[in-house]
C-alpha cells in the first residue's frame, strides 16, 4: 500500500506530493519550492526519494527541482512538449512576474511522449497527456491504488486555467472529459493546488464541466 503526503509549497502553495511505498522508496511529484523544507522532511521520514516526476513545467511546479535532484541524485521526469520549459523563465512563467525571481532548471532527465506504464523501481504508473493548460500536462495514474496526480488540469470544483502559453480550453475539456472523469468514479484525483476530489464530485458539482 502506496503512502501519499502533500505538501503546499512555493510562492503560491503549490501541491508537491510525496508518493511513498513500504520500503521507504519514494516519487516527488511537482516540488515547487521551499527546497530546504522538502529536503529536511524527506530526510526526517527516512524517505529515498528515486525519481522527480513533473505533471508539467510551470514555475510554481519546478522551483525546487535542482536541490532535490542535487540532493538525493534522481532523475526528472517531464513531456516532450515542454522540455524546453525548465530552461526558459519566459516558457515556464517565472519571467512575467516582477516579485519573483526567473526560475531555470538544469535539464530533464528522462522525456516522455507515450501514454504508457511507466516503470520505476517498484512502482507502476500508467501515464496519461492531459493538455489544455499547458501542451505537457501529464497525469499519473495509480490505477492498484485508486489516486491520481492530475497537476492543473482539474480542480476541487473547477479546472485549469487556459490563458498561459499553449494553454487551450478545448484541449483542457476533452482531457478531463476522456481521461480524468472516465477514471472509476470514487478515484482520489490529487491536484495541483487545493484539496483532493474524485471523477464522482467533479461529474456532479463541478460548473465548469456543465453542458460540455
């Protein structure tokens, strides 16, 4: 049985999760700052992180991805279509903003293009691309364990913003409506920001999937 903890972090308290099995293996998914926090925490929990996994490349999702790759030497996972982002304030956003600084990170270690099983170590992730916030957008898939980690493309209650470079509201749509809500309807879907949902509540409450 799989152990997930999340952690709000960075400028603007982004999710990074920390996915975790029973021997103290562990994935990072989005560690968006507070590198020093993230890293003291993982070594109180006696955690061996063995890979950083990125559900995209937006700025409050990789600003502690060097240390933590530093840190423990893990690879870092990230789609094809936004490779490029890491290196980039004025791709991953972090360039737009006065009050921040530009954010670049070394590059990925590890593209990936194909919805596939992805294997690491003893974990199982099947992998879906979920675009229309970002061209990358990735979502995480647990299928033994019934969770996801579905980075910015599905709220608690709303969904990704469609505004920011590659963004696509019909993309973002047609990403949620086959990928995420066909998920079983009492899958945990972890987001990016905010509290955990299901397909389930979405399907019922959610405004902004009314009349897709």
């Amino acid at each position: 049985m799989l152990n997930v903890r999340s952690y709000p972090l960075g400028y603007i308290q982004t999710n990074c999760y920390i996915v975790s099995n029973a021997s103290k293996q562990c994935l990072v998914f989005d560690p968006g700052g507070d590198a020093e926090k993230l890293i003291s925490e993982l070594k109180r929990l006696n955690l061996k992180p063995v890979a950083i996994l990125l559900t995209h490349a937006h700025f409050d999702h990789i600003g502690a991805v060097d240390p933590v790759r530093d840190a423990f030497k893990v690879p870092v996972y990230i789609h094809n279509a936004e490779k490029k982002w890491l290196m980039d304030p004025s791709k991953n956003g972090s360039g737009k903003y006065a009050e921040i600084p530009s954010i670049t990170c070394k590059e990925a270690d590890v593209i990936l293009s194909n919805e596939s099983i992805l294997e690491i170590e003893d974990f199982s992730i099947q992998l879906f691309h979920t675009p229309g916030h970002s061209p990358g957008s990735l979502t995480y898939y647990f299928e033994s364990e019934s969770f996801a980690i579905v980075g910015d493309t599905l709220f608690q209650n709303s969904v990704g913003r469609t505004d920011l470079a590659g963004g696509n509201n019909a993309e973002l749509m047609k990403s949620i409506h086959t990928k995420l809500l066909t998920l079983p309807e009492t899958t945990i879907l972890y987001p990016g920001h905010g509290p955990e949902t299901t397909p389930e509540n979405e399907m019922e409450y959610n405004p902004f999937l009314n009349g897709f």
